[in-house]
C-alpha cells in the first residue's frame, strides 16, 4: 500500500459478529491514536454489553459444526493464514506501528513471530490424540479421547498486538474452539486486520468474533459469568488477571493466565560481557521495554558490574528514538502519555533514593509519548524500580557477590514468569536454572519466546501455557470411556 491512509482505510471498523462486520449497537466509536504524534488514526466501534453476547451466541451457534470439521481442514485454514500473513508483513508492520509506536523492524518481526503460531498449529491440529490401553485387572479397555474446550473469551492486550493474538487463535482454531476476541482499546486495528485476512482464507462464520470496546469490564464480565462460555485467555497485568480469575470461579472456567513479569538478568563473573550486553539489549529493549519478559532487573557480580555498566549505557545511548515509521529509528514512543509518566515516576523514585541515571532518565519536548532508554546504577534495594513492572526503556543495575545471593535476590518477587542468565559454567547454569522460580529460563540469550516452546509463569505471572505442543492441551478436555469386554 502506498501510504498511511490507504492502509488506514483497507481496515474494518466495526465489530465482527457472526461472521458480519456491524456497527456497535449503540453506535458509538472510538479514536485510535498514534502514539508518536498524538494524532487519531481512525475511529472505530465501540461494544456495548449486548454487543458482547452477541458475539458469544454466534460463538455458541458455531461451535458445534466447527468442532466436527476434521483436523487437517481447520489446519489447513491455519496454514493460509500464516502464508498470507507473511506474504502482508510490510502492510500489517507498518499498520502496528501507526497504533502501538513500535519500530518498523521490530513489528515485521512481531509478524514474523506471530504467524509462526499459525504454521506451529496448523501442524499440531492434526497430532491431537488419546490413548487406549487394558486395565491392569485385565478385564476393561481404557479409551481417553480429546476435544475441544469449546468457546473461549480471549483478552489480547496492546503490546503485542497481532503475535498475543496470534498464539491463542492459532491453538483454539486447530482444537476445533470457537472464540470472542477482545483486544486492547489503544491497538485494536491490527486485530481487525487479522480477522479479515482469516475471513478472507475460509474460516467459518462465527468460529471468530471480535469486539472492540472502551469498557471492557462492562462488555466481557457478562461474557464470563455466561454458562455458554467454557473458557477464558488473558494476556494483561496481574492485577487486572486477579479480578478475571474471581468472575470466572463461578463458572469453574477453563482459564488461562500470562500476567506480569519482574526478569531478573544476571551476569556471572565468568559470563561473556560480550554476549551479556548483546542479551541485555535484547532482553531490555524488545518492544521498547514494553513487554512481560522484559529484564526488569540486571543482578551483575560485582567484579565487572562497572564494565557492563558502561557498555550497556554505552549502547542504549546509541539508540535513535523517533516515529517508528522513519528509517534509522531504533526506539519508538510508549504506548500513552500515562504511560511514559509511570516510567519517569519509577525513575524519579530511584534517583531520589540514591541511584544515578549513567545515560537517559529526564522527560523529552515535544509531541508523541517519548522516552530515552536509561541506565540506572546505584540502584538501592528499595526503590520501586526493583520491584514493580517498569514497562519502559529503564535499566536498573545492582551487584552480588556469589551465586546464593543472586539466586536469592532474583526470586525475591511475587512475580515468576522468566529469569536470564549468563555464566560460561554448564555446572553453575544447571544449578541455578533449577533453583529459579520462573517458568521460563533464558540462558546466554536474551530472548525466550518460541512458538514450538510452552510460554507461562509461575506465582503471580499466572498459570497455563501458550506455544509449544502444550499451547493446544490449554483449548482441549480429556474424556475417559472405560469398556467392560
């Protein structure tokens, strides 16, 4: 597509229910913002309530002829998508950044990485099984069989606006589950999108609804406590995860949970400094620090804390932050403005308790939602930095001394979802992978994330996993069928 606009324009604005693009039923809309201008992309429907069970009775009205299409028809569906996404990267990278700020070689990874979940399903659908086995009294047969969890709410957030999609579609279209997606108010264009392109390679009416709205609380809790929902997914913070478990207790839903994160990022003497500072920047800076499995938190042995210190300041002050659609931009703009004044309050935080900004750390003029990518050292243990989600380009660095304290101070947190270590020891990183409390380990790597590998957290980064063979178990029951001969 030739410029913003035409791309602007190619996107549905209204919700998808039933296998019909509709107006809200109270017609209102709402503004989507580029968050590097401040200027409104487009405006779009905005759900009400009524709109929300509309949605989830032509989920419901779907479900059953979707459960009975055979495996290599619905991962079929998923492997056009996928070859139809990577055929649009340009068109779908270039849509997330206008909405979410990103810059335009990071989201042509994202849609790299997303349509990934699309191939890895497609390949899965056809791999669901049970089992059959004799009785150990000898006189049963034991038949367990698989099926489809059956509709699913599905909460996306803006971060990752096709990938967190991506990887719960992808799961619930090869286990044959119909859903209700609700994705972020601030990036709901490039999931809009991605309807239409799925609507465009044959899936069924009402295997996919989406509705976008500004008062999510209000359109999904009726979703949830509905008994023709089976099952809720979540990608979000952990306190807005919490209150989502507790509507869905009453149902007794299937729920999955991916919430919040604090990563340690620890750096062993005998680390590659090297390899540490090319895995802290990408551990720290992907999606603009605006990510789950972000480094929250670099633990650096003492003895070359200063050395890394100086190179990663050395490098994220290399970092050219702008409108993610020019060229030569590194770093775009945060999400919203409240964001960008949470970030510079956890800084602020810090360097009054003592820490000092080696790089970044003050406000910039002008318009979008920018922040600098800052290096902070001296950090005291009890700055709010250390121990709350930062969401943003800020590196706290702190030091230890040997390999119990900085195990103990990396699962000092209730949080749980993924930790990062480098050490050229193969002893040391088996046994400090295993005394972690994290779901997810990254071992002289900055990066994690996989589609063949199970996502999730443990304690308070929530519970289910997403990717990997294991992503499809989250969208399947198991049934039991014992045969007397």
């Amino acid at each position: 597509m030739s410029d913003h606009t035409t791309l602007i324009e190619s996107v549905p604005t209204r919700l998808l229910i039933g296998g019909e693009w509709v107006d809200a039923s109270g017609g209102a809309t709402f503004d989507v913002v580029n968050p590097a201008t401040g200027d409104v992309l487009t405006r779009i429907a905005d759900a009400t309530p009524d709109d929300g069970q509309r949605a989830l009775a032509a989920a419901t009205e779907a479900q059953r002829e979707w459960r009975a299409t055979e495996p290599r028809a619905r991962g079929e569906i998923l492997r056009s998508a996928f070859e139809l996404l990577t055929e649009r990267v340009d068109d779908f990278a270039r849509l997330m950044t206008l909405e979410m700020g990103k810059a335009l070689g990071e989201a042509r990874g994202e849609v790299a990485y997303g349509a990934e979940f699309f191939r890895w399903f497609s390949e899965e659908a056809v791999r669901i099984h049970g089992r059959y086995a004799q009785a150990p009294a000898g006189s049963t047969r034991l038949i367990t069989m698989k099926g489809p969890v059956g509709p699913t709410l599905m909460i996306t957030p803006w971060n990752f606006p096709l990938a967190m999609g991506t990887r719960k579609i992808g799961p619930a279209i090869a286990a044959g589950c119909t859903m209700v997606v609700k994705p972020a108010a601030e990036t709901p264009l490039t999931m809009l999108a991605l309807a239409a392109l799925l609507e465009e390679v044959g899936l069924p009416k009402g295997v996919l609804n989406v509705v976008t709205t500004t008062d999510s609380g209000g359109v999904c809790e009726p979703i949830i406590t509905d008994p023709r929902l089976r099952k809720l997914t979540f990608t979000g913070s952990t306190a807005v995860g919490r209150k989502l478990v507790a509507q869905a207790s009453d149902q007794l839903l299937r729920v999955s949970m991916e919430l919040g994160g604090n990563a340690p990022f620890i750096v062993f003497d005998d680390a590659d400094l090297d390899a540490a500072v090319d895995g802290a920047m990408l551990a720290k800076m992907r999606n603009i620090g605006e990510a789950c499995t972000s480094a929250n938190r670099f633990l650096v042995h003492t003895s070359v804390a200063d050395e890394f210190s100086r190179r990663l300041a050395e490098r994220m002050g290399a970092l050219t932050v702008g409108d993610g659609t020019q060229d030569g931009v590194d770093v775009g703009p945060l999400i919203t403005e409240k964001a960008r004044a949470g970030v510079h309050e956890l800084v602020s935080d810090a360097v009054s308790a003592g820490a000092r900004a080696v790089v970044g750390g003050a406000v910039p003029d002008g318009p979008g939602f920018f922040y600098p990518p800052t290096v902070l050292v001296d950090v005291p243990a009890s700055a709010r930095v250390l121990r709350e989600e930062i969401f943003g380009p800020v590196a706290p660095v702190t030091t230890f001394d040997d390999e119990d304290e900085a195990v103990a101070r990396a699962n000092d947190t209730e949080y749980g979802l993924v930790a990062y270590l480098f050490s050229r020891d193969h002893a040391r990183v088996i046994r400090v992978s295993e005394a972690l409390e994290f779901g997810m380990v990254g071992v002289n790597t900055g990066i994690v994330s996989n589609p063949a590998a199970p996502f999730g957290g443990v304690k308070q980064s929530g519970f289910g996993r997403e990717g990997g063979f294991e992503g499809i178990e989250e969208y399947l029951e198991t049934k039991y069928v014992g045969s007397a001969l």
